[in-house]
C-alpha cells in the first residue's frame, strides 16, 4: 500500500513535517521528508539543549516544540521536558515521578513521549503518566500501576504510549504470577497479573476500554518491551501487538483480537522476552523472534488463529538469510522494503517485503552495538549506535553509506535513542543532550 494512501486511510493528525511518536509520522519509522541532512556532527547542530540524564526513549516534534522524556541522575527524579525547535531553549519541565532504575540495564525513561498535535502525554517505567497542553497546563495525571496493578515484569518495562483518533494505548504484556528479581518483588499479589491492553481518553484520561490478552508462553517469555503499531489493509484498521510468543492484531475499537499467530517458541523456552515492536508494509506484517531467531512476515487481512500456511515467509527459508533477525531494534518500511537492524550482527539488511528475498546486508563499522531502529527519509536511512556513532545509508537497491560519525562529546554508553525527523532536521539525543542538525 502506498505511502500516501496508508496516511489517508489512518487519518493521522500530525500536520507534515512532525515527528509525533517514536516510529513517526506513518508508525513505521518512515517519513515524506525532504532536504534532511547527509552528515552530521556536533559542529554542525543549530542548536544544542543539555539534559539533565540519560533515557532510551525518542524526542518527539510537534507545533514548533519538542518534547522528551528523561531521568535526572543526580536528583534521582523523572522528567517531561518541552523545547523550542527552533532555537532550543527550553520551554517548561515537569516533575513526574521519583527514582532512576531498577536495574543495570537501563532506566525509567524508555518509552518516549506521543502527542497528536493537542496533547503530549509522558509516560514512564515506574506507571507515573500525564498529559499537558502544549504550553505547559496539565490536563491529568495517573499512576498506572497504582491503578491497574504493579508490573509483573522482570526488567524495566519500555513500552511507549501511542495516540489515536483521540485514545491514547497502552500495552503491558507480563508474566501470569507474582515474583522476585533483584531483591525487588514483582507483579501483584491481590489480583491477576493478566497481560492486557488499555486505552484512555487522551484529553482526559479517562478509561475507553481494557482488553486482557492471553497467551501460552511462560516466565519471562511473557514478558513484551514493544509498542504496538495501528495498521490499516483493505479497509480494515487494526492495532498490531507482538509479545508472549506470539503477535495479534486487535480492534482499535475495544480491543477485539482479530487474529493471532504464533508460537515462534514451540519448545517453550522461558526466558524468550521481546523487545522488538511490528512492523508492516505491502500487505505483510513483521514479527521478529528474539535471541538470534528468524523474522516472520504474516499475510494481512486474516482471521483466528492462523498456521504456517498463512506465512508469507521466515527469514530461516532458503529464500533468505539468517542473518535477518533483530533482537532488540524495530524494523523500517520505507519505499516498498523492510529495513531490518541486526544488533548482534551489527548489519542491516534491506529485504523485498512480499518474497522476504534478501536483497542487501551492510556491516557496520564501529564495534559497538546497536540497539536504537533506523528512521528514514529524504531517501536517507538514519540510525546510532551506543557511543552515539550516527550511520547514514543510502535507501538504495545496493547497500550505501553515506556517512558515519560521532555525536559524542564525552563518554557515551548505551546510547539507545532513536533519530527524529521534521522540517528537513534531525533531532539526535545522546546521554547528555539534545542536538538539532539541519543542512546549513
């Protein structure tokens, strides 16, 4: 399906050149942009805004203001902070909730913020969540583990709210029982630890609905750091949810499942946890299994439970590679193809969507990992790594690196951040800041 007639169909608010949620504008990692940059470097940021902490999540752009989620690793606090976009002076801060981490691996400040032009909600692993007017007023506030029961989840939860049509979705995928890790224990003791998706009102945060999810998986296996994508074939639009083994997809309704494949887990390994998001594009949807296992591209358009004969492909086949998996990254559809960022491999691999044929592999020089997913546009695919060494390649038909450099000043470490696009400039966060890159 067209770019153009995905946009329509989707009704999507964001006005062009806006960056509303992580994946962006079309919830795939793509966007219509034009004029973005081929290289980048400290020297060349317009504007530079410091930050008072580290996070993986994503700035976003929308009504010349840009918005992030981040921790304060002094303070040991959680913050929703506005900047002007075009000269990067910080707006407004909110205080959100108290604490750093849980654990080594990360922070509280996973998931990014979303907005659809009228309201930006923060939401953070600890539950703490609101939503402000663009000039600062909050409209409400929730704990959301508070409200529907803490997290049985083992490490910190990094799922991101989207919004849309005006209901803002939240996706908490997690084990079935109550456990302890770290010293720390986990899920509730006083109800279900049920997997479910949630939706609220966005202006108001009221409930819309809430749908539990099941599934067949066990331990850890349960457990989904991905954010679910809206996602519209032949009329029908859905949400698409992968975790616990298996991905569904769901009225946006009320949160009917309409279909569900799976398992890509048959042995019933515990500790098979997804980081990945889906992904979908000319009529196939992406799951990728994690631990070094094979992509699985699903036929849209179906119903119930569906069997390997409603595969498209598996990255295992002999059409492909095994090298097209990602444990952590989201996939890009961009221009008719599948972009697929290989942490372990260090690699991405350019992929025909209907076939799964592979059509190119780039390694990427550095050594360090990769953990952000690649953003395109402007015919440009843009991604960093943990040291915030940016690659800039080439949406080609053979693999093409257009640049690659540092946006380090400083250390940097587990840089995880995924690259915005909006109005021809790149919104690059690293540990300790924000940079604005445009072509000067």
């Amino acid at each position: 399906m067209k770019k153009t007639i995905l946009l329509s169909i989707l009704a999507i608010s964001a006005h062009a050149g806006e960056w509303p949620n992580w994946r962006g504008p079309s919830f795939d990692g793509s966007s219509e942009e034009k004029g973005l940059p081929e290289k980048v470097s400290v020297a060349d940021a317009k504007w530079k805004a410091a930050l008072p902490g580290p996070a993986a999540s994503t700035p976003i752009v929308s009504g010349g203001k840009v918005f992030v989620t981040t921790t304060d690793d002094e303070a040991k606090k959680l913050f929703g902070l506005c900047f002007d976009r075009t000269t990067g002076k910080e707006l407004w801060r909110k205080e959100l909730g108290s604490g750093y981490s849980a654990d080594e691996r990360s922070n509280f400040a996973n998931p990014s913020p979303v907005t659809n032009g009228k309201v930006v909600i923060f939401h953070f692993a600890t539950g703490d969540t609101a939503a402000f007017d663009f000039e600062g007023k909050q409209l409400w506030q929730r704990n959301m583990q508070k409200d529907y029961g803490t997290y049985a989840i083992q490490w910190t939860p990094a799922s991101s709210p989207l919004i849309f049509k005006g209901v803002v979705i939240f996706q908490v995928l997690q084990r079935d029982g109550a456990f302890e890790f770290g010293g720390n224990k986990k899920g509730r003791s006083d109800g279900p630890n049920d997997s479910y998706i949630l939706a609220l009102d966005a202006a108001s945060g009221v409930e819309k609905w809430k749908r539990v999810r099941p599934s067949d998986a066990i331990s850890e296996s349960l457990e989904s750091f991905s954010t679910p994508m809206p996602w519209t074939h032949n009329g029908r639009t859905e949400l698409l949810v992968t975790g616990g083994d298996c991905i569904t997809g769901h009225s946006l309704e009320d949160g009917k499942e309409f279909w569900r494949f799976g398992s890509w887990n048959p042995e019933k390994i515990g500790h098979w946890r997804l980081v990945t998001g889906p992904i979908a594009g000319d009529g196939v949807i992406l799951a990728c299994a994690p631990k070094r296992a094979p992509v699985y591209a699903v036929k849209a358009g179906l119903n119930g439970q569906l069997k390997e004969k409603d595969l498209a492909w598996t990255s295992s086949s002999e059409v492909n590679s095994e090298h097209v998996s990602s444990d952590v990254s989201t996939p890009l559809f961009y221009k008719g193809r599948f972009y697929v960022l290989n942490s372990d491999r260090k690699s991405l691999a350019c992929v025909e969507p209907r076939s799964g044929k592979l059509l190119w592999e780039h390694r990427v020089d550095g050594g360090a990992k990769i953990e952000a997913s690649p953003t395109a546009g402007d015919g440009k695919i843009y991604f960093q790594d943990f040291r915030a060494n940016v690659t800039i390649m080439a949406a080609a038909d053979e693999p093409k690196v257009i640049f690659s450099g540092s946006m380090a000043e400083g250390e940097q470490k587990d840089v995880r951040s995924s690259i915005a696009l909006s109005d021809g400039e790149l919104f690059i966060r690293t540990n300790g800041a924000l940079y604005c890159v445009g072509k000067k």
